[in-house]
C-alpha cells in the first residue's frame, strides 16, 4: 500500500512538473516592441541616415530587430544570427553559426559586468531594474559603460540577450550609452503583446545569402556606390 502510495506521489509530482514548465512556457511573451532613439550632444550626427526608431518582433527567446535598412534575426537558444540588408533591388544577407557569432561579435575578447541597482522605471507599463553595464575590451584595452533598464517578464530567460548583454538579467526596454560626446537613448515607447508566428523569423525569399565574405564585400560596394 505504502509503496503504490509512493508511486503514485511520484507520478503526480512529474505531472505537476511537466505542467508548470509547459505554463511557463506558454506564458512566455510573444508580441511586437517600437523603439525610439534619441542622440544627445554639440557632437551628435546631424544626417539623416541616422535611425530615430527600431522595431522588434519577440516570441520567447527569437527576436527580429528592424532598422533602417537593416532587419537582424537573433536566435538566442540556437546562437545563430542572420543579417538582411534591404537595398532596393540588390537585397543580400548571411547566416551566421554559433561560431561565426561569436567571433563577429568578438565576445571572446569582451568581458562584461552588471551591477544591479535599486532603482527601478516603469516603461509601457512594464517595471524594469536598473543596469549599469560594463564593457572591457581586451583586445583594444578600452572600458564602455552603459546604462539599461529591464524586464523579467519578456524573453524565455538570460538566452534572450546571448548577442547584446550575454548573461544579464531581463530583456532591456531602456538604454543609454555615449561614444565620442554623443550620448544615445534607446526607449521602449510601445509594447504590444500579440500573436507571432515562426513564419516572422524566416529568410525571405527575395534575398540572396551570401558567405560573410561575400555579405562584406557586397556592403563595400553598395557603400563605396553611394559614396560617389
């Protein structure tokens, strides 16, 4: 009796395991994210290629950046990353491996530290948690700071921001970083929960994938094109 009695509890804690973890992951935000980015500074460029908004595509640990004419696909379980530069008539990207990411990326040569701070915002009526982050590139010896705010309540987990902050905690809605006396503000304005389909992660067709070779030199030109 004592024995069916164990069995049967352990059957029902697997249960009650398998459930909570397909809640969690059912409940895993899936929606639409703008961005508005702002320059500060006497040194701030004033041209007009700059981009003054992005748009992201999230469903759990997948995000789909857009701007200008750049659209990014992050995977941040698998670690892969596609590149699609939207030229008109001339649409070219690269698919890059775990590897290829890491090594475009250079976080081998990085390392990054968060400290948490008590200070919290509310962003689109989500409550985000301070940052400040570190950046220490080994290679070139030189130390960026930044400041973010985020949220627990969108991204499966820490895999989320594999490509961006590796290892921080929550997805960020804000961020603030300054280069050369120009400072960039990058905020969440609208947050839109709503359905994603994995069909919003795919290449598409009318783009030609190239090797990062390929994808570099393609960019030169396009460049160097409208350069003259």
């Amino acid at each position: 009796m004592k024995r069916s009695f164990f069995i049967l509890s352990v059957v029902a804690l697997s249960m009650f395991v398998v459930l909570t973890a397909n809640a969690q992951k059912t409940s895993s935000f899936a929606g639409t994210i703008k961005v508005s980015v702002r320059y500060e500074g006497e040194n701030r460029n004033p041209q007009k290629h700059v981009p003054k908004e992005e748009s992201y595509t999230i469903f759990g640990n997948k995000i789909k950046k857009v701007y200008g004419p750049w659209v990014i696909i992050y995977d941040g379980d698998a670690e892969t990353m596609v590149r699609l530069f939207d030229y008109p008539g001339n649409r070219g990207g690269c698919k890059y491996s775990p590897e290829m990411v890491e090594s475009f990326l250079r976080q081998d040569e990085k390392k990054y530290t968060y400290v948490k701070r008590e200070e919290t915002k509310t962003i689109c009526g989500y409550v985000c948690t301070r940052y400040d982050v570190t950046i220490y590139d080994t290679e070139e010896e030189e130390e960026t700071t930044e400041i973010v705010y985020t949220t627990t309540e969108i991204g499966e987990d820490n895999n989320i921001n594999n490509f961006e902050y590796p290892g921080l905690i929550g997805f960020p809605l804000y961020k603030e970083s300054e280069e050369k006396g120009v400072k960039t503000i990058e905020e969440a304005i609208e947050v839109k929960p709503t359905k994603v389909k994995s069909v919003d992660f795919l290449i598409p067709t009318n783009y030609k994938m190239m090797t990062p070779l390929e994808f570099n030199a393609y960019l030169d030109s396009i460049f160097n094109s409208n350069d003259d």
